[in-house]
C-alpha cells in the first residue's frame, strides 16, 4: 500500500484517483491483524463461491466481507470524531483534498 498516497489527515488512500476510507487507526494491533483475517478468508470465499456458481454462498461470502470491513472501519460510520463528512468513493478532485491531490501528482506520485 506504500504505492497509494494517504491523504494528510490520515483518513483515506488514493488509488486510480479516487479515495477509499482507511481503517480505524485506534483499532489495536491483534484487533486489526485479526479483523484482516476474516476479510482475507471472505473474500477467498467471494472467489470460491463464484468459481462454483453458488449463489448463497457468493451472497454469505460478500456479507462477510461488509461485516469485516465495517469492523476494520473501511466502511459504515465514520472512526472520526470531528464530524466532517465522509469521501469514501468519491474522486479526489470533487473533494476537499482536490489541492493536496493535484500536488501529489505533479510530485509525481
């Protein structure tokens, strides 16, 4: 992940342009180790699942998913505290980050 900018105030990573909200930083370390498990083995059972054709498994599979990534913090409500509003999907240039963003890339990043 060091190849993808992380925007200053830490809440977010850049890839293709567009942010994707980060985990929660106050999860502790097992916690967070444990939690990447669990969204490793989900999404290895999203692969197998399509593999197969099984579609209850592809929609327990994909449910796993959510579940772990909203653990993580990657997704649902905000880990942040300051009530700014969340930019998850959104493209960096539609967003307040729009100058940091265009500075990275002409960093060359």
């Amino acid at each position: 992940m060091a190849d993808h900018p992380v925007t200053p105030d830490g809440r977010y990573l850049v890839v293709r342009e567009r942010l994707w909200r980060r985990a929660n930083p106050a999860l502790g370390t097992s916690e967070s180790e444990r939690l990447v498990q669990s969204l490793m083995t989900a999404r290895r059972a999203v692969a197998a699942a399509k593999m197969s054709g099984d579609t209850l498994a592809l929609r327990k599979a994909r449910a796993g998913v959510d579940t772990s990534k909203r653990a993580l913090g990657e997704r649902g409500p905000v880990w942040w505290t300051d009530g700014a509003p969340d930019y998850n999907r959104h493209m960096a240039r539609n967003t307040p980050y729009a100058d940091w963003f265009a500075a990275q890339s002409r960093e060359g990043r």
